[in-house]
C-alpha cells in the first residue's frame, strides 16, 4: 500500500482526489476529534471539517494510490462517450482575488472617514454656543 508521506502524528489510511487536482490523504483523528476523519493535501491543507456530508465525503477513499489510478482509469472507447461533466462546459473565469481584497480595504477606509465624520459633527453639536 503506497501513500504519500505527510507531518502528522496519525497515519494515513487512505487516498482521494481533492478537488484541486492533487492526491490527498485521509487520516483518523485521535484525542478530542477522536474517531472522525480529515484530509491532508499539499496544496489546500489540512481539511478536519466534521459534519455529516463532509465526514462522509472523506469516508470515500481508496487505501493506495495504486487503486486510486485505478479507479480514474478510464478505457479510452469509454472516455470518448461519456458526456462532459456540467462544470466545463461553460465555466466562466473565476473573480480575481487581487480586486476584492482591494474593494474591501476601500470599503474600511470608507467606513473609518465616515466615523470620524460622525465624530467631528458629535463634537461640534456639544460645544456650548459662542456669544459675540
């Protein structure tokens, strides 16, 4: 049985493919979370996600990546027939990052101006009135 090596102290028992592309490898919780599953993969890291359909996603492994070869393997006939999965047929670019997390620096800086606004107009309305 062959599986990739992780930096945990609980051993893997077994593979799957994350839905980045990469191999992930599935482990069996000890102490607290002991019993449950979780998933270590290079790219997307640890995953310890414990509800039902989470826990049950991972509950689907293969004990090796032999057999997780395995399973993918589709005959070549077989590839040429079936349909495409619905998420490429027209799958529209994903946002760009960059730009929200600028969106939202310019909505707290807003947010901050704002406040201020606020608390220069309080400031002001408590001042008592100057007589000439």
């Amino acid at each position: 049985m062959t599986l990739p090596a992780r930096k945990t102290k609980n051993p893997a028992i077994g593979v799957k493919r994350c839905s980045c592309g990469d191999v992930m490898t599935i482990h069996r919780a000890t102490g607290t979370r002991q019993g449950t599953l979780y998933s270590i993969c290079e790219k997307c890291g640890v995953d310890q996600r414990n509800g039902a359909a989470p826990q049950a996603y991972f509950a689907d492994y293969v004990d090796s990546l032999e057999a997780l070869e395995a399973a993918e393997s589709v005959p070549q006939a077989e590839a040429d027939t079936l349909p495409a999965p619905e998420g490429e047929q027209a799958s529209a670019p994903a946002p760009s990052q960059g730009k929200k997390g600028a969106s939202n620096f310019a909505m707290a800086g807003g947010i901050v101006a704002l406040i201020i606004g606020l608390l220069a107009v309080v400031a002001k309305l408590k001042q008592p009135p100057q007589t000439v």
